[in-house]
C-alpha cells in the first residue's frame, strides 16, 4: 500500500526541525491550510494535524480492516496511532 501516493502523480514535500514540538505543532495547521488547494494528503506516518478521511485517505478502510486482522489485539496501537488511524 503506497498510500501518500496513491491515485496519481504526486510530490512529496519533508520538513526536518530542531526539537521544538509545541512550534511545529502550532505551525502545522497553517501549513495544512496553505496546501489544502492542492489536495494534501499526509503521510501516515509523520507528524500532521488535520484528521484522515477516507476522501483523502482512499485506502483507508481497508488498511484498518488489514490492522485489524494481522494485530486483533492492538500490540503495536499507540496514541498517535488510535487518533490517526482509529
């Protein structure tokens, strides 16, 4: 499942900072924003505000129903997963 890049021609843009969480997280929805006329769609698994839909996210449903079948249990489930991916 190549999922960022799923359904057409994509660019992929990487933002590597110092560790100032609490400035990145407040910048990031601005970011968000700024990108949204273009139809941004997040890596699953990076550090991003707005929440996934299964509009943005076409494989959405069924990477959760493979979760669920290869991790019943949620062994590998933490926060950032349950809000990102619930």
């Amino acid at each position: 499942m190549a999922e960022p890049a799923q359904g057409g021609d994509r660019i992929a843009l990487h933002f590597t900072w110092y560790q100032r969480r609490s400035e990145v997280e407040a910048l990031l929805p601005l970011i968000e924003e700024r990108l949204a006329p273009f139809g941004v769609r997040a890596h699953w698994g990076k550090v991003f505000h707005h929440r996934p839909t299964d509009e943005a996210w076409p494989m959405l449903a069924d990477f959760r129903d493979l979760r669920a079948r290869l991790d019943p249990d949620g062994v590998f489930e933490n926060p950032y997963v349950a809000r990102n991916i619930g």
